[in-house]
C-alpha cells in the first residue's frame, strides 16, 4: 500500500494544493480554447444547451450565467434522460451544445453529445481527457488540462473547468482572457489565508448533522458545489438553495441547529446577499461567510477569499470550500479520498 493510499485525504490534500499550478497551466494554453471560441463565434448560435452531471452539472450551471450576462444569449440545461430514457430528438439548428465532463467517459452524455450532433448543434465537450469518447463524438472540444485526478471527490478538475468555461465564454464574446490572469496568484493566497479560519469552521461544525449552502448569481454555483462536496466527504446532509429562493419559504426551516454556508464575493451577487443573512441571522442559524465580501454580512465565521472580477470569484470561492470538506471528513473520521459507495465515473443513463 503506498503512503497517499494509507493516509486519509492525501490524495485529496494534494491536489487541492495543486490548482494554482493547474490554473497556470490552463492560462498558459488558452490560445486553443481561443481557437475553439472563433469557430463557435462564427456560427453565431442563437440558443446555448448545458449537459453536465454531478460536479460538472454545477459548472455548467456557472457557464449558464456566463453564457446569459456575457453573450447575452438564453440557455437552458438539458435533461439528459429526456434522450436516454424516452428517445426525445428536438431540432437543435443553430444551437451551441456544451457537454461537461471530467472525465468524457458518462454514458448518458456521449448519447445527447451524439444526438445533438445529428440533430443540427454545434456540439463541444469540455473534458480533462483529451481521447475520451466525448471528445470524439464532439465537432469541438476543450481540455482543461488538469492532469490525473485520483481523489474521488473532483477538486481540480471541478475549479479548471470553471476556469476553462469563463476562457471560452470571454473568448467568443472576444476577449482576451485578462481579468482572469491574475487567478493563479490569488488562487494561492486564498489557500494560504484561508487556512486558520477553514480550520476554526471545521471545530464548530464537526458534529453538525445538516447544513443549507446559499448564494446568488454566479455564486449559486458554488454553493451547489458545496453541497455536493459536504455530502459525499462528509456525509452531512446539505441542501443548496438560491438566495432568493431561500427567502421564498425554506428559511422557516433554519434554527439554531442548522448551519449555513453562505457564499459572498464583491458583486451583485454578494449584494443582494446581504438581506437573505440579514433574514437567516433573524432565525438564529449558524453562518459561516465564504468570499471576498465575507466581512460585510452577519456570520459567525467569515472565511475571506481575495478579490477579482464578479464572474471569476467561483473560481476562487470553491477552493475554501474544498479545504472545509476535507477538514471536515477528517474530523469526522473519514477518508475523503474513498467515500463510501462512490467511485471517480460514475455511468448513468
């Protein structure tokens, strides 16, 4: 047994530690992403569709948001069982069609990438494996150039695709990709600044049996993430939910035993958080704030994350999160590198 394998959350703790690297990595490259971005911009598509799964799912729920405020174009998330299970095959003329997935080896995403394909979209698969069948099946693709993840909960590949989304997007819309250069960088501060504070979180919330993640806009990614994160390393029941949509009855549900995980970063999004805490420190709920505007909201906990421009801040905002999860799995007892009943592709159709 080799010692990463005998030591809980080695895996895990490396390639956490790894994304600055990643994101250099993927900056570095973005000229081809810049390439895919041209001929995508040259069919002027006139509808986006997002097929995605677990982790990727919530990136490409970032992408919705990039795709609508930056390109001003509508864009939905598909269903995939909608072509799997029930055989739908929608006139997809003119439509661009992104598939996320780290690994390009789901089943029920190779099925709607090829179906789309037939159907008329412009199909292009985001992946961290360039000879996946996703990339195959694909007219375009994009490789986030994450390098091997072994961890079964996505860490790397969940921030580099996120990265390698906001590329593409600020591509085709012609940028240059410039507000994201600094990422790496800030990628390593937030790491390092964020330690002591991540690590006071996991002492309170060790024994929490439930948590509620919130955020708005680009951050609402975030927080499904974090849910998603919280469930599987820990075993927490958590439930992530819209700011808004949190004000719209399940903040009667929250109380002194709940805790939330509030994502807040120098934006829109973080503005208009600041009244959803403001309605849950009224119910007496535990919050712990993530992001760079942390300090400008009621929490118990404030967790800061340094500033950028508001549709990167996700990508920075989830590497505290991730810290928190594997802290948290640890404390608990956990090896969150080997969740229990998981494995790293999952194939569903």
């Amino acid at each position: 047994m080799t010692e990463a394998a005998a030591t809980p959350g080695r895996n895990m703790t490396d390639e956490i530690a790894q994304q600055p690297a990643v994101f250099a990595e993927l900056l570095a490259g973005r000229g081809a992403i810049a390439e895919v971005a041209e001929r995508i911009a040259a069919r002027r598509p006139r509808f986006a569709l997002l097929a995605a799964r677990g982790s990727s799912d919530h990136a490409a729920l970032y992408a919705k948001y990039l795709i609508e405020v930056l390109l001003e174009l509508p864009v939905g998330l598909t269903s995939p069982s909608t072509t799997t299970l029930y055989g739908a095959r929608p006139d997809l003329t003119d439509v661009l069609l992104i598939s996320v997935s780290q690994s390009g080896g789901s089943p029920d995403l190779l099925e709607v990438t090829e179906s789309g394909r037939q159907r008329g979209a412009l199909t292009v698969a985001v992946t961290n494996t360039a000879d996946s069948p996703l990339n195959s099946a694909a007219e375009l693709s994009v490789d986030i150039r994450a390098g091997r993840e072994r961890a079964v909960a996505a860490t790397k590949t969940y921030s580099a695709t996120l990265l390698a989304l906001y590329l593409l997007v600020d591509a085709v819309r012609g940028g240059t990709g410039a507000h994201a250069e600094p990422i790496p960088d800030l990628a390593t501060t937030a790491l390092d600044t964020g330690r002591e504070a991540v690590a006071e979180a996991v002492r309170s919330y060790r024994f929490a049996e439930r948590m509620v993640t919130t955020g708005r806009g680009y951050s609402l990614a975030t927080a499904s993430e974090a849910a998603l994160k919280l469930a599987e390393t820990s075993y927490l029941s958590a439930r992530a939910y819209s700011g808004a949509d949190l004000l719209h009855g399940p903040v009667a549900a929250l109380d002194a035993d709940t805790a939330v995980l509030a994502l807040s970063s120098n934006g829109r999004g973080g503005d208009a958080m600041r009244e959803v805490l403001d309605a849950v420190h009224e119910r007496g709920a535990d919050i712990c704030a993530i992001g760079s505007a942390a300090s400008n909201v009621r929490a118990s906990h404030r967790i800061p994350v340094p500033a950028c421009a508001e549709e990167l801040a996700p990508v920075l905002e989830v590497l505290p999160v991730q810290q928190l999860a594997l802290g948290l799995a640890l404390a608990r007892g956990f090896d969150p590198d080997n969740p229990r009943g998981l494995k790293k592709v999952t194939r569903t159709r």
